[in-house]
C-alpha cells in the first residue's frame, strides 16, 4: 500500500485513495481428501462490497478443481473445491486468485492430497448409560498416522439429522486404535423434555435421549453420516428413602413419582423404607405418599 499524504490543515476535510489489496489467500485445512470437499478463505482490503471475484483450482500435477465466482463482503471471501478421486494421491493442489476490476490477483499455497482416513470400527463400551457412568469409546481405523492427535466429538442425535454437539475433548490414536474414556453427564435444558400430554397429542411417547460420537483427524470428521459409534442410550433411576417424623424407616409405603414428561410410576418401599426405580428420564420428578401424614420431602433422591 502507498503511503497516505495529507496537506491540509488539521480542521480541513482531506479525501484520501485507499489502496485495495489481497492480504490472503490460504486452505483452511493443510491437506485435502480424495473425493471430498477443500475449504479455503480470501482476505482483502478496502477492496468494497459486491467487488466479483474469481478463484481457479488447480493441482500441480495439471489437473483442474474448477473455478468459483463469487462476490466479496467484508473483505473475506470462503468457497471450498471438490477435490476429483482423479487427481492422484500424493499430487498438491493450489488454486488462483483475480479481482479484475481492483487490479488483483495471487496464489495459495499448495498442500498435499491424501486418502481419507476410514473406519475400520467404532463403538461405545455399553448400550445404556446414567449419570455418571465412565464410558469407554473405542475405534480401529485406516489411513491414519499412529500416535495422531484427535478430536472426539459427541452428538446428541436426532432422528432429523439435527444433531446437538453436547461437548468435545481431545484425544491420540495409539497404533490406528482409539481408546478413550468420557464420564456420562446430561447436558441439555430439561425444559425442553416434551410431557406426556404432549406426547400423546402427536401421537407419541417419550423417548431418552440418545448419544453418538465422532473422531476427527486433520479436519476430517468421521463417523457422523452414519452414526459408526452406535446409538447410547440414557437410562436413568431415584433411589427412595422415607422416614418418618421420628426418623425410622416406613417399611412397605405406597408411592407415586411423577415424572418430568408428565407420565407417572408406581411402587413401594421395602422393610427398610427403601425402594430403587429405573428408567426415569432427566428433569425433575416430585414423589407423593399417599398414605403417609407426615413426610419429609427431602427424603428421596434422584441420582
């Protein structure tokens, strides 16, 4: 850029040439995949909104990813390019960029194609889990580099193909394997649990909530399109203990806990006043003893 003159005075208004320019031009990834899709992101200056830009894929092995045409906003322009199975492994591809009417133009860098990485399995270490559990995650894989860092991410699905990102946590592929370990928690506003009411007008019942995982390496994330890890399920309980006002157990005591989708379940205490339920699903859930004078309502837990 050239240097900015001004010549008049300080109160005076001075109108000054901006010189436009091409800050970058870079992947947003340092390799692409055979058969699939490399991102890349433009950086410009004082170029103006709506000045049409023209990007041109290549590969240094002479094959064509392509051109993408487009038109800049606020200095970035992001487009991605299908990398062809044609172009051979090992091959780098780079591509070209020319803003004609600011008198631009520049190249990326170039970066290498590789094979994408492939499952070869992934799975959760049980089919049901509740709160607090510690969850073994394991996978085998294919073109990877041993001791590789990876990215582990758990989606809640949806049967949509919403799916909610509950968290993420990094990770290493010790000899192309995955072992890793996530402590179970639920994540989401249990707000949004529908109730039984709901439910029923849909023509529905509840369903918990369902988990699966993916693993990226090199910004490639596997195992989403298709759910490879399996589907977890969340299952949970409470664990009842009744008093009564004198702190001894109330043995064989009818109750009814009604639960957060509005649904409800009945059981009763055993000769220590204790009683353990499964299968209740996240949010609040109240317990009534309809039997009982006095109770003291902190007396049971949900775990």
């Amino acid at each position: 850029m050239s240097e900015l003159k001004f010549t008049k005075a300080t109160d005076q208004e001075h109108k000054v040439k901006l010189d436009s320019a091409l800050i970058s031009a870079s992947w947003q990834s340092g390799q692409a995949f055979s058969g699939y899709r490399a991102k890349f992101r433009i950086q410009t200056a004082f170029v103006g909104d709506g000045a049409t830009i023209e990007v041109t894929g290549k590969s240094t092995g002479g094959k064509k990813l392509g051109k993408v045409k487009g038109e800049i906003f606020g200095n970035v322009f992001v487009g991605r390019f299908d990398v062809s199975e044609d172009i051979e492994i090992g091959d780098e591809i780079f591509y070209e960029v020319k803003l004609s009417k600011n008198g631009l133009s520049g190249e990326s860098e170039s970066i290498p194609v590789l094979p994408p990485p492939k499952i070869k399995k992934l799975e959760w270490g049980a089919e049901e889990a509740r709160r607090g559990d510690i969850l073994d995650l394991k996978g085998e894989f294919e073109d990877v580099n041993d001791n590789a860092d990876v990215m582990i991410t758990i989606y809640e699905f949806d049967q949509n193909d919403a799916h909610d990102k509950i968290t993420q946590f990094p990770s290493v592929l010790k000899g192309k394997k995955l072992e890793a370990k996530w402590a179970y928690e639920y994540f989401e506003d249990t707000d949004e649990i529908p109730t039984h009411e709901e439910m029923e007008r849909y023509g529905g019942s509840y369903n918990p909530p369902e988990y699966f995982y993916t693993v990226t390496y090199n910004d490639f994330e596997m195992g989403k399109e298709e759910q490879d890890s399996g589907i977890l399920t969340f299952k949970d309980y409470i664990e009842i203990n009744l008093k009564d006002a004198g702190g001894n157990p109330v043995e064989h005591a009818s109750f009814t806990i009604h639960l957060p989708d509005g649904s409800t379940k009945d059981g009763q205490t055993d000769a220590e006043g204790y009683a353990h339920v499964d299968g209740i699903p996240p949010g609040h859930v109240t317990v009534e003893f309809p039997d009982q004078e006095q109770v003291d309502s902190d007396e049971h837990e949900e775990e």
